[in-house]
C-alpha cells in the first residue's frame, strides 16, 4: 500500500490527528482490503461554506489510473449533492453510499459527514464488490475514529461518535461494532 498525506491541506485535521487517522488505516482498520490490488482509500476535508474539497490521506494499492480517475468522478459528484443538500443544515449531518460505476466492476463506498468545524468526506474504491465489502466495516471504523478524534474539539462530532458507539447501526453486527467501538478507543488513548 501507498500512502501520500498532504498536510497543508487539512482544514479540519491537526498534524496529530492526521497521524491518528494513518495509524487506524495502516494498523487497525484497512489491512485486509489492502492486500488486493486496485483499491484505494482517499479522505478530504473542507472549510465550512467552501465546497472545495482537498485531499488530505491518500492510499492505494496498485490502482489503475483510468480506475482511480473515474472513482473520484463519481465520489465527487456524490458529495456535491451531499454538499448542496445539507449546507443550509445543522450539525451533524452525514451521508453513506454505495455505488457500482456502470458497465464496470468498480464499486465505491463514501462518507460524507459535515461537522461544525466543516466537511469530511473519504471513500474506498475496489474493482470488485467482494474487496469493497471487506472494507464497509473498516469505512465504520474510520468514521468513528474521526469523530471520537474531533469530537475533544467539536461538540458535532462528539454527538456523532455517541451515535455511532451506541445506536444500531445498519448491515453491522452488535459485536462487531463494539469491537470496532474498543479497538477505536484504546487506538485514541496511545494518541493522547
């Protein structure tokens, strides 16, 4: 796996945060869907009323330019509807979806989550859906990690990652999502 981290571009990550975030994907949450070939794992942050997205963790194993280019087409049309329809909204606000790109075997899985602090959004893209259904329970994971890291900082967050901890949680188990829920928590507390 490639990892590429543009630390300028963070509006909404800290330099300790964006090391909480690559720990999580590196050691906790996206081995397995890092072992195939052609997935990709991108999260971005915006400015709150700035629809310009920079890519601030970027991770890919052996993707296909024309895959990699195509999947950020859809992403992003994806968070731009996301963008326009909750602008106006309290937070927080999110969205998940998955998409399988037309008369191809690409599928991705996006996050959009808008906080009082801005916009996160991340996806992961896989050239088959058995690679990105290994990757749904690390995209909860992530979140999580993303929202228990802000919410120190950004009450929004914080009631989001009591959701996430506590509510059900659609197509994922309860042990599961406790598991993920302690592997968050004790990877939190080695980030101080």
């Amino acid at each position: 796996m490639d990892m590429f981290i543009d630390r300028w571009k963070s509006f909404n990550f800290s330099n300790n945060e964006i090391d909480i975030v690559c720990d999580a994907i590196e050691n906790l949450l996206f081995k397995d869907f890092f072992e195939s070939e052609n997935t990709l794992l991108s999260i971005h942050c915006s400015e709150d009323n700035d629809n310009e997205m920079d890519r601030v963790i970027f991770c890919r194993n052996k993707v296909d330019p024309e895959i990699e280019q195509l999947g950020y087409t859809f992403a992003f049309r994806s968070f731009d509807d996301f963008y326009a329809e909750v602008y106006d909204y309290p937070v927080p606000q999110t969205f998940s979806s998955t998409i399988q790109i037309q008369d191809t075997t690409i599928y991705i899985y996006m996050i959009g989550i808008k906080f009082s602090s801005g916009y996160v959004f991340m996806f992961a893209l896989a050239n088959n859906l058995l690679d990105l259904q290994n990757s749904c329970t690390s995209m909860f994971g992530l979140m999580l990690t993303v929202c228990k890291m802000l919410g120190r900082r950004d009450v929004s967050a914080k009631v989001l990652a009591n959701i996430l901890e506590n509510d059900d949680i659609k197509n994922l188990e309860k042990t599961t999502q406790n598991l993920i829920c302690e592997k968050v928590e004790k990877l939190l507390e080695n980030h101080p």
